[in-house]
C-alpha cells in the first residue's frame, strides 16, 4: 500500500512538472517583476480551504471537508455524529478552533464536534499547522481551525435555494438571502438536514455475519445564521454575526449490541448560540480590531429503557454551559520592512453539569473559570526574500500562569526574481523556505479537572515544542498552475492527559504520557486550462504521522512504550480532481486511511486490535443552465462508489454505496450596481 500511494504522487506531481517542462521551450519577451509576500504570513504553515471547496455540496459538515481536503486526521462515527479532527497524530482537544474571531471548542471537554458545522454556513477555512496556530490561539499543540464568514459588498440581490434528497431518507435543504450595497451587507442563511440513516450492513461481529440495519441513527438538525457589516468608507466597518443550531440526534447502536432498538433509546440534543460583534479600523499604518462574543450551549444526552409503558433511566445527563469573550487587536507597520502586532483577549466560561448514571448521582460541577492572554509579535524583513517574525504570548487561568510561550518564525524567498510576461501568457515563480519553532501550553478542560466521578484538580497543562521546517513552490505558465507545499515537523508533548480506568471501577485523568510526534506533509494543487472550454483542477494531499508514546512504563505489564497512539493512522491521503467543460463539471474525490490500533499495545493477534486500511470514492457530475432571470443547477453524487466496507471507529460501520440528488435554484435580478456572485 505504500508503494501504492508513493505512485499516485510521483505520477500526479512527474505529470505537473511535464507539463511545465514541455511549454517552458515556448519564446517570450521577459520582464522582470518583483512581489513582496505578507510580512503576517512569515514562516506560517498553513491550508486554505475557499468558498468554491466549502459550498461543493450542500449535504457536507466541516467533518467531510476537512476529511476530503485537509491532511488532518478526522475521527468519526458516521454521518451525524461526533466527529473531532486531530492535527499531525495528536488528540482532539490539541486542535483549537475558531469562528470569526472566537474559541468554540467545548470548555468542558475542550473538543469540538464538525460534524455540527455544515460546510455552506462557512466562507473561509485556514488550517494553521503546530507552531503556526500561535499567530491566532494558544492551545493549539497540533494546530487550529480558523473558520470565518465574509461580507458581500456591491453584490445587490442573491437568492438562492437547494434541495437534496438522498438514500436511507435522507432531506437537505439550504436557504440564503443576501443583500450588499457599498455600504452594507446582510447576509441570511438556513440549513435544515434530517435523514432516517438506516442504512444496511454485514455485521462481522456477531456469528454468521448477518445483515442489519443502522439502528438509532436519525438525525434532525436547524441551522440559522445571520451576518450583518457596516462599513462607513472612512476606514471603520462594523459586523454582527449570530448561529443558532438546534440538533436532535440518535445515538447508533454498537455493532456488538445485541439489545432490542424499540426497548432502548440512546439520543443527544442540543441547542446552541454563538454571536459576535467587531469593529475594525484602518487608517495611516494602522489597523485596529475589537472584538465581542457569547456562546450559549444546552446539551441534554438520555439512555433510557421502556418496558411495559414504563421508562427507566440508565443515563440521564444535562450540561449548560455559557462563555463570554473580549478581544483588541492591533497592527502597526512603520516602514515596510517592519510589522509589529498585538493581541488581548479574556474569556469567561460558566458549565453548570449534572448526571445521572451507574456511577454518579447529581450535580458534577457548577463553577466558572476566567481565562486571559497577551500576544505580541514583531515582524522585520531586514533584506528583500528574507523575513522573520518572533512572538510571545502570556495565558492564565483562574490564577494560574503557564509559563512565556515563545515562537520564532523564519521565511527565505529563494528565487525572487520570479517573473516572465508576454502581452498573451505569464510566468510567475516562488520558491519559499520556511522554519519556525514554538513551545506551547493546553490548559485541563472544566471535565479534566472537575468531572464527577474521576476529575482530578491536580492535573498539570499539557506542554509541547514544535520544530517545523518545509518549502513552498508555486508556478504559473500559459494554461498551468501549480502550488506545491512540502513540510516536514518533529514535536514532542510532555504531560499528556490520558483518562485511565483506576481500581473503584471508573475513568480518572492523570499527567501520564509523554509523546513524540513527526512526520511529513505534502499539499499540492494544479489546474489546467484547456482548449474548447475545458478545465482540470487537481488536489493532492498526504500526511505520514507516526505519534509514539515514549511515557516511563507504568509496570511491568505495560507493552505500549514505543508504540503508535490509538487511532492515529501513520500514513492518509485524499486526492480530488474537478474536470469541468462549459455547464458541466465531473468530480471524483479519493480518501486513504491506513490502519489504526485499538490498544496502546498495538497488539494486532486479536480481530479487535486493529481497524484495516481503507479507501473512499465518491463521484458527482452537475449540469448548470442560464435562463434570462434564473440560474439552476443539477447534481447527482454517488458515495462510497465501490460500496467499501469499513470502518473508522470499533464496532461503528459505516455507510455503503448511497446517492444524492441536489436542485439549486438562484433568482436573477438586474439592477443598478449589482454584480453577481459566482460561488
């Protein structure tokens, strides 16, 4: 399998390089043009994920995005349920994540759930890897998700609707109405998904390998966002973001659960409302930027039996929880050469838990904790190619300092000269070194510490040093472009916070791991523009993680010194292609997984002790039409196209071959200082 996906790479970036090596005989007048990057992205390892990417299909989360376009590794458990995203092998709560400004990782698991996010709520995703999420969050020991909405100025009237329907009764239906004049922007928008999810599946786990169906997985979720920005064409543009989420889904059966569906019932709620206020300046050298959040969150999960009309509780939990957020931000560049940054936020984060369960009777916790931090950075370009950046950052919880998180930035522009122009075709090269090296800081989450019964008051944060080093390479000749981003990374984390069975019969967290992570990541993306209206875009991404405990061994007993941490695959890769001529556009997405332990042992002589390798197809063709006043467009998606059998957590299958249909549907007006907006 190695040798596979080696392959696909060697051919997929020899192919480019052909291609750029056959036009590069073709004679041109050579003008010399130089182009100075972003002092603010120096040395920043990141992945940006455009609106075209988000709004592909109506019926994807953030899960599904970041899955098939990212090399993060995204652990689900099936379409509608939790699904949480690691960077570069480390856990779930090592990936911070952001909207519009503000922390939205849950501040008692300090996790999030992309599944709850439908990519179409989302205009603009930047994937900042190890050290580079720093220049946002602290926390980030594997990276950070920056998830934002944008204005739509000078846009006029937009509306548009889609319908999708799908198998196992499957409804989606998305709604926006957008209104932007040079002044103004509101942007409204609806998503509404429910689906029965009873697919069928062999059950290798049970004897005879029966057929089933998913049992407990529906799911109902609303979605609504509104954005409004002001801007008064002095420099100030004001804006107001607010998303409310409502969710109701069942919670599927273990593969190995042999308990009857219409006795049992296992279903997660919640309602949530995350709004933001900002102001932003910018005047002389000057950008200025004020910030103001609440996220409000009501979780309700029930496990319940009925027997005999009457119910019996098994698991009856509540959580409320509610975080307030101030930030001021402010960037000054005296000269060109020099960039200097600051940064102050507070959070303030209230959960009140309760739970009934075997274990546990009441109230858990109902307590609140502040959190305050400082950043500030300074950026110096001391010769034209040459750029470094140096930041440090104070974060304190409660009463408690983690120690100066200092990072260092470098980046070296190896060939600058990178231009060659004709009145017909261009050229363009860049060839980027990039290194950076940070230490970092996470805090214990509110259920780390407090939980009942297991929390554990006396946890240490959890600290790691990151070493990033990689190059960047972009052309761009006649009907070819191509990006091309390597790096390399090498990090270790100390304290990790690892939740352990004791001997009273429950889970307990301890300071107990120190782990080692490495590895390698490649993004490439081309596109080629072709004759007769014919276009290909091609994206490629891979990711070689090993993540390996190197933690004291806890007795004699203890076989998981050096060994791969559970459910981190070592090697994942996606490729996505889009061949498009005039109204049609074929696409054909591609997602590897190598093989995943289920034990800290990495003990494989069991069937249990190990999740097989497995690969994703998926293939959509959509025809678009022009009328005077009305665009529309018609898709058709086939998943899992070679019906694979899989899964991606124990005893969690997965859906087989299954089919989508989408109508969308855009009005068209014409009037004065509109422009429309292809997405």
């Amino acid at each position: 399998m190695k040798r596979y996906l080696v392959s696909i790479f060697v051919f997929l970036y020899g192919t480019q390089m052909s291609i750029v090596y056959c036009q590069s005989s073709i004679d041109m007048h050579e003008v010399q043009v130089t182009a100075q990057r972003r002092l603010s992205d120096t040395g920043i390892q990141k992945t940006e994920l455009d609106t075209t990417v988000l709004h592909q299909n109506i019926a994807h989360s953030m899960s599904d995005i970041l899955t098939q376009h990212s090399t993060l590794f995204v652990k689900s458990y099936g379409r509608a349920t939790e699904s949480t995203a690691e960077f570069r092998g480390t856990s779930p709560s090592h990936t911070q994540v952001l909207w519009n400004g503000m922390k939205i990782n849950s501040p008692m698991l300090g996790t999030f759930d992309f599944s709850t996010i439908p990519a179409y709520l989302i205009d603009n995703a930047t994937l900042l890897h190890g050290a580079s999420s720093l220049m946002r969050t602290g926390g980030g020991l594997g990276g950070a998700v920056d998830l934002t909405t944008r204005p739509m100025f000078n846009q006029g009237y937009i509306l548009q609707y889609i319908q999708g329907v799908g198998s196992f009764d499957t409804y989606d239906q998305f709604l926006r109405f957008t209104y932007g004049n040079q002044r103004w922007s509101s942007s409204t928008r609806v998503v509404y998904s429910t689906s029965k999810n009873d697919f069928k599946f062999t059950n290798y786990d049970k004897i005879g390998h029966p057929k089933e169906y998913n049992r407990s997985g529906y799911f109902d979720d609303v979605h609504a966002l509104q954005d409004v920005y002001y801007h008064d064409g002095k420099g100030n543009r004001f804006g107001l973001m607010a998303w409310y989420t409502h969710s109701l889904r069942g919670l599927p059966f273990l593969s190995v659960d042999y308990k009857d569906n219409t006795d049992f019932k296992n279903e997660h709620s919640q309602d949530a409302l995350r709004t933001v206020l900002s102001w932003n300046r910018t005047f002389n050298r000057w950008m200025m930027a004020v910030r103001g959040g609440y996220t409000w969150q009501d979780n309700h999960y029930d496990y319940f039996t009925t027997r005999s009309m009457v119910s019996t509780d098994i698991t009856h939990s509540r959580s409320h929880s509610q975080q307030g957020y101030v930030q001021t931000d402010a960037d000054w560049m005296p000269t060109a050469r020099w960039m200097f940054s600051a940064n102050a936020s507070a959070y303030y984060s209230h959960v009140r838990s309760e739970d009934k369960s075997p274990y546990h009777i009441g109230d858990n916790y109902n307590l609140g904790r502040p959190e305050y931090a400082l950043s500030l950075s300074a950026k110096y370009r001391p010769v034209d190619g040459l750029s470094l950046s140096a930041i440090m950052r104070e974060e304190c919880y409660k009463r408690d300092f983690v120690p100066i998180i200092p990072a260092l930035f470098l980046e070296y522009q190896i060939k600058r000269k990178s231009a060659h122009f004709s009145s017909s075709e261009g050229n363009i090269k860049r060839f980027l070194f990039k290194a950076s090296v940070a230490r970092n800081y996470r805090y214990p989450s509110m259920d780390d510490l407090y939980f009942k019964p297991g929390g554990n008051p006396s946890l240490r944060p959890e600290r790691g040093i990151t070493y990033d080093g990689g190059l960047e390479c972009s052309m761009e000749r006649k009907r070819l472009s191509l990006k091309i981003n390597a790096s390399a990374f090498d990090s270790y984390i100390s304290d990790w916070i690892l939740w352990t069975p004791n001997a009273k019969g429950y889970w307990q967290p301890s300071n107990l791991r120190r782990v080692h992570n490495y590895g390698t990541e490649i993004m490439s993306t081309t596109e080629i523009r072709m004759k007769h209206q014919w276009k290909l875009a091609l994206t490629a991404n891979y990711a070689y993680t090993p993540s390996v405990n190197k933690s004291e061994r806890l007795d004699d007993n203890d076989a998981s010194y050096g060994k791969q941490l559970v459910y981190v695959p070592r090697h994942s890769a996606n490729l996505s292609g889009a061949l498009s001529w005039r109204t049609w556009t074929l696409r054909y997405q591609w997602t590897y997984y190598s093989e995943r332990y289920t034990t800290t042992s990495n003990e494989i002589s069991y069937i249990t002790g190990r999740l097989c390798p497995y690969n994703m197809n998926d293939v959509s063709l959509e025809k678009s039409f022009q009328f005077k006043y009305l665009h529309m467009s018609l898709k058709a998606v086939v998943n899992n196209l070679l019906d694979s059998e899989y899964v991606t957590v124990l005893s969690r299958p997965m859906a087989g071959r299954n089919f989508e249909i989408f109508l969308e549907i855009k009005p068209q007006w014409r009037g004065k200082g509109r422009e429309r907006n292809e997405e």
